[in-house]
C-alpha cells in the first residue's frame, strides 16, 4: 500500500493476522524457512511477529500492525496478501488480486505510475 502526496509516494506495509501460525495451518516452506509464530493473541505479540518478519525479509518500509480485532484484513480482504494502492484523496486507486497466484507487482507498479 503507498499513500501519494502531490509528487512524493510513501510506501507502506501492514501486518495483518499471521497467516500461517504454528498453532493452526503450519505450512512445510514455513519451516524450512525458520518462520514459525504462534497465532498472537496480544497486540505486543502481533508486533514482534511483525518486527521479526520486517527484519527477515529487510523490508525497508514502515510496517504498520493491524489491530487484533483484524479492521483492516477485512476491510480490505487482504488475506494472504494484496497490493493497494491509495491515491492523494485517500480513495482506493488500485486493488490487486488476492496473493500469493494473483501477486502482480508489475500491474502494482502501473498503477503508481500512473498517479505519478
């Protein structure tokens, strides 16, 4: 998700609900990949998987934590992942298909060429 402010953009990654938490769906890649959480209860929790998935994949955006009642998943109906793109008026320009097989960040990127 970005936010565009006259000719500037803004990045922005938030961390929803873990999708694959150790304590329910575990998937094999996540295990060989050392990514095991149990599904956070607490927002502290929820932050330090966050923080740890932040650090893993060297994302160097802001990540954002969504609240534990899930607002913003489902509003947006972001699980497992989604691309969004929010345009200078706050209004929703662009509307990936749900990931990891509708993951298109060439059509992402587009978008915010667009806007720009």
């Amino acid at each position: 998700m970005f936010n565009t402010y006259k000719d500037q953009v803004e990045f922005l990654c938030i961390y929803t609900r873990e999708a694959h938490p150790s304590d329910g769906w575990q998937v094999h890649d996540n295990l060989e990949e050392d990514i095991v959480f149990p599904d956070p209860t607490t927002d502290d929790e929820r932050t330090a998987a966050a923080s740890a998935c932040q650090i893993k994949f060297d994302l160097q955006m802001p990540m954002l934590i969504d609240s534990m009642d899930n607002d913003v998943e489902e509003k947006y109906i972001s699980l497992p992942m989604r691309l969004f793109v929010v345009d200078a008026d706050g209004k929703i320009a662009y509307s990936g298909d749900r990931g990891p097989r509708g993951f298109d960040p060439d059509s992402w990127e587009a978008a915010i060429k667009a806007l720009i």
